[in-house]
C-alpha cells in the first residue's frame, strides 16, 4: 500500500487523496487565448523520475499540498504545503 505523508495529517493510505496535476505549471491569465486554456487543461507531460505533484487529502484535512516523488517507483522524497498556507498544530 502507498503511504502518502500529509504535513497535516501525517502519512495516509492514497486512496484518501486526489492528483491535482503538476506543482510547477503556471495557469494562463484569465484573459488568455482559448489555444493556451486548452494547452493547460487537456495536454500533460508525463514525467518519469522525480515529480513535483499537486495532491488534495480529500479524505482527511482536505487541504492541497505539494509532493516530491518518483514517477517509476512511486517513492515519497517530501511533501510541503503550498506557498502561503499554515500548518495546524
């Protein structure tokens, strides 16, 4: 079983989270083109090795944080909450 460590919660099973895509891809201005809208919504690259990751503990804490993994082997190097956000105690 895949353990993922929340920084709220701590490690939980995966199925208590949802991928929320790339950590590192930067959305278009609301105003943009619809050809950059569509880039960002349907084409993915699809990294093999290490990973930036946006995850969601929907099944817990519910807050959105950032995971460091491998693609290939799936093994956790970190998880961060996002820019900005708090770490309850």
């Amino acid at each position: 079983m895949m353990l993922i460590p929340c920084p709220w919660c701590g490690p939980r099973p995966r199925v208590e989270f949802s991928y929320g895509g790339p950590a590192d891809r930067a959305r278009p201005a609301d105003d943009a083109p619809l050809e950059d809208w569509t880039r960002y919504v349907y084409e993915r690259d699809n990294p093999k090795g290490a990973a930036r990751e946006l995850w969601r503990h929907g099944a817990g804490c519910r807050q959105w944080f950032v995971l460091e993994r491998d693609t290939v082997t799936h093994a956790v190097a970190a998880s961060h909450p996002l820019p900005g956000a708090e770490v309850a105690p």
